[in-house]
C-alpha cells in the first residue's frame, strides 16, 4: 500500500476554504496559498519564517480535488 505525504489538502467545501491534515490530524481551514504555507511553518514542515514553502513538492503535499490554484 502507497503511503501518502504528510500534509493532505482536502477537497473544496462548499461553504469555502480546504481543509488541511498534517500526519492524519485536522490542523485547520485554509482559503489561500499562505494559509496552507503558514500551518506547514506552525507544524515545522517547512523552513524559517523568512523562507518560501514549496508547495508543490508532492513527497510533502498532496492535493485532492484540486492544484494549489483551486479554492472554491
């Protein structure tokens, strides 16, 4: 069985925003790029505060229902 990366963002809610798991535990709701990065920083996946966070490395990211250019 594959193993999936660390950080799962989740599918398009209706009402707006993805949500987003980091080792299979619901870390919050992001509506943007930066949202997403910020909570990789808060998990300490990604590098110092001053730093760009690589959000299309897939052994890192994986996208359902959508690339990083889809929120709604």
């Amino acid at each position: 069985m594959a193993e999936h990366p660390p950080v799962i963002v989740h599918p398009p809610s209706t009402t707006g925003g993805r949500r987003v798991t980091v080792h299979g535990q619901i870390v919050g709701l992001a509506h943007g790029r930066g949202e997403v990065a910020a909570m990789l920083r808060a998990a300490g996946l990604a590098p110092g505060p001053d730093e760009a966070v690589e959000l299309d490395r897939p052994e890192l990211i994986e996208w359902r229902g959508g690339d990083l250019d889809t929120w709604g």
